[in-house]
C-alpha cells in the first residue's frame, strides 16, 4: 500500500508513474484519495475543538456547582450534551471517511522502479539476459505430456478422476523427480544463507491482505468458506506474514527465509494449447525465497537473488532467459520484477519459472514491518521474494530438453538426489 504523505507530497509523480503501470484512472483516483484525507482532516480539526470546549465547559461547570450555582450549571450540562451528540456524529463520520480512504487507497498498485520499461503486454518485457544457444531436438522429439505418458511418470487422467484437471498425479521416477528437485532447490537456498521454514498453506484475510492478494483477487484463491481461509498461491504469503505486526532492530538485515510448500491457484479462464500438461495447473510445488532488506539495500539485494536464481536454473542445465517487465505486465504490488524462463524446447516457446520482484515497502506497509533505526525511529521495511523454484514447468523443460534415444537425462546436479541418470 503506498504510503498517504508520499502521495501527498508528490503527487503529479505518483500519477505518472501509476500511468506508468496502466492505471488507466491513475489521476483520478489520486485525487479522490487526497480530498477524502482532507475532509478526514477537516472532521478531525472540528471533532477536536468540540472536544476542547466540552472540556472547557466541564472545568465550568465543576466551578459553578462548587459555589453553589446548580442552575447555571445544568444550563451547561445541556450544552455539553447537545456537544457530546455532535462530537459523536463528527467520529461517526471520520471513521467513514478513514474507511473509504483505505478503501482507495488499497485500489493503488505499487509504483514502478525507474528502470521499468514503458509497455502493456509481454511483448514489451525487456530482455536483460539470454543464452547465447538454443538447443535444436531432433524432428521426432516429443512435448512433456507425451513423454510423462511414455514414461509412465505423471497421470493427468488420474488427476482429473481425483480431483479435476490441473491436479496431476506423479508417480515413480516423476514422483521421485519432484522430491528431488525440491530438496535440491531448499539445499542451495540454505546453502546461500536462506533459513528454512515449514509455514502454514492456509492463511487468513490478514495475511492475503499483507501481501497484496485482498482485497480484489479472491478469484483467483481457493476459499475455505466455513473457517473463512484461504490456500495459498505461494509460500511468499505465509512466510512474509511471519513479520506482520513486527518491529525489526537495523542489525537484524538482511532477514532470509526458504520454504517448500504446495500452492494453489484457481486460474479461472485459462483453456487451450498454452495450458496443457505441466504448462499450468491449479496445484503445483514450488520453493521460495523471502527477503526483508534495509531500503537502500534492497536493489542490491534484488540483483543477489536474480544472480542465485540464475545458478539453479544452469545447475539444471537448461537454456534459460531473464526478463525485467514492463509497466503493464507487472503484478500489483511490485516495484520490480525478473522473469525467468525456460526453453521449452520441443514446445518451441519460451516458460516462465521464477519471478524474483522486490516490493519496496508496498507490502511492508500493509504489514505494519518496521525497523528501529539508529536515530530512535521506526520505518517500513523493504520485502522482496523469489520463485527458487516453481517446479511444473522446470520439470516439463527438464524432459523436454534432456530427452535421448535412452531416456530421459537427469541433469548431474540432480543425480545425487534422484539417485538415478536417467528415466527410462
């Protein structure tokens, strides 16, 4: 949520940068939130001067009933009633007022770095970094759905009988690839000085609203209607929530946690070619990195977490690109973001399977995370989190792009985990 005294203070900027990211009604929306703060303000001024003479009124009126003077006294006494209904009317109406500016302001997506590149769609994302070959399969090479079938490793049909589409099932060699991947990817993550935490994948409205999924994206949960929970999309909503409501010392940065979990998305809308197999599901496991940073850290922290990223992704062996996202193609809360894709090589097309995005104090802000600093006062806090990684799509690119006459190659980073090199 971006902070009232900075969009006060510069507010012709706010609204260019909000453009920026295609909102389309940026300048008016700014303006609805800075007249409905000034009429907060306005009732605030009124409420505290009836405030001050009921309790002018009240010293009075304690003279008078001390010399006696019982009529003059309940004369005032009606007065401080009738300024007592008033008073109440005037908080009624700020904490109307504080409410729709809340409302507005939670309408605001986060402002784009400077280094964002104008533009609307993916078309326009800026290629910052791609490998210099791209592998060529030979004619006959299969797409990872006819591989995953072949090799009798992932079930989609099965999926569906269970739940319903977008719910695979792994079994063997697929199943013993997910482990594998997720324990390497949480080793490395440790190994680089993340800590592992095991967070919940139910959370609370708090928790979605700290970290910018709520208000506006229920669509796009699973609702636990009866206990009013919802099932993650990513573990970066649990594991930032551990810091709601905290006060951080300066020593503590930078703060880096990992985590596994299963994650869910409900993708309403999403049909066709792009979609099918592992391309996207409705549950998928995924492992993610959480950092809180000092803010004139967190740009530097950014660029370490791409650069981590960047090794899993050759530990894997796979040609990969990153991509820093145009104003348009941004999520709601970032201030910066990196897609990572893949090559998907026997699909012909480019996968995502990481964003690294730093929010600045977007989140910190919703959060209440704070930090006390060397002179004496609090101040947000900068978060920022990673895909490290998602695993449908690293996996369908792993299949794709180490397919051979013998099986399936598993990557040497990975054998250590998988306990074989190929699947056949």
């Amino acid at each position: 949520m971006l902070q009232l005294a900075h969009i006060r203070q510069h507010t012709e900027q706010v609204i260019q940068k909000l453009q920026h990211k295609h909102l389309a009604d940026a300048a008016s929306l700014v303006h609805e939130v800075l007249a409905t703060d000034d009429a907060r303000k306005a009732a605030q001024v009124q409420l505290d001067q009836l405030l001050a003479e009921q309790n002018q009124l009240a010293k009075e009126i304690g003279g008078l009933m001390k010399n006696g003077q019982k009529e003059a006294a309940e004369a005032l006494k009606t007065k401080v009633a009738v300024l007592k209904e008033q008073s109440k009317a005037l908080e009624d109406q700020k904490a109307e007022l504080e409410k729709k500016s809340l409302d507005l302001l939670v309408r605001l997506p986060n402002l784009p770095h400077h280094s964002v590149p104008a533009g609307k769609t993916p078309d326009d994302n800026e290629v910052v970094y791609q490998v210099a070959e791209i592998p060529v399969l030979p004619a006959d090479s299969k797409p990872h759905w006819e591989l995953t079938s072949q090799y009798d490793i992932i079930d989609f049909e099965l999926g569906v009988k269970v739940t319903g589409a977008g719910f695979p099932v792994y079994k063997g060699a697929g199943a013993k690839l997910q482990r594998a991947l997720i324990n390497f990817f949480l080793d490395q993550n440790t190994a680089a000085g993340y800590l592992e935490v095991q967070p919940p994948i139910l959370v609370n409205e708090d928790s979605g609203f700290g970290t910018g999924q709520l208000p506006d994206k229920e669509g796009q949960m699973y609702y636990v209607g009866i206990d009013n929970l919802y099932l993650i999309p990513t573990a970066e909503v649990p594991v930032t929530n551990l810091y709601r409501d905290v006060i951080l010392k300066e020593s503590d940065f930078p703060v880096r946690n990992t985590a596994y979990t299963p994650c869910f998305r409900r993708e309403a809308g999403s049909y066709g070619k792009d979609v099918r197999g592992l391309n996207r599901l409705h549950q998928f496991d995924k492992v993610e990195i959480v950092e809180l940073a000092h803010p004139d850290k967190s740009y530097e922290t950014l660029e370490k977490m791409r650069a981590h990223v960047a090794s899993l992704v050759e530990a894997l062996e796979l040609p990969y690109r990153i991509l820093r996202l145009c104003g348009g193609d941004m999520s709601f809360a970032s201030a910066l973001t990196y897609d990572f894709e893949v090559w998907s090589a026997a699909q012909g097309r480019w996968l995502e399977v990481s964003s690294v995005s730093n929010f600045e104090s977007f989140q910190a802000n919703r959060l209440k995370l704070r930090y006390k600093a060397a002179d004496g006062k609090n101040y947000l806090a900068h978060t920022l989190n990673g895909s490290a990684m998602a695993l449908p799509r690293i996996v369908a690119a792993l299949l794709e792009n180490h397919q051979t006459p013998d099986g399936i190659r598993i990557p040497k980073a990975l054998v250590p985990y998988t306990g074989f090199e190929y699947i056949r």
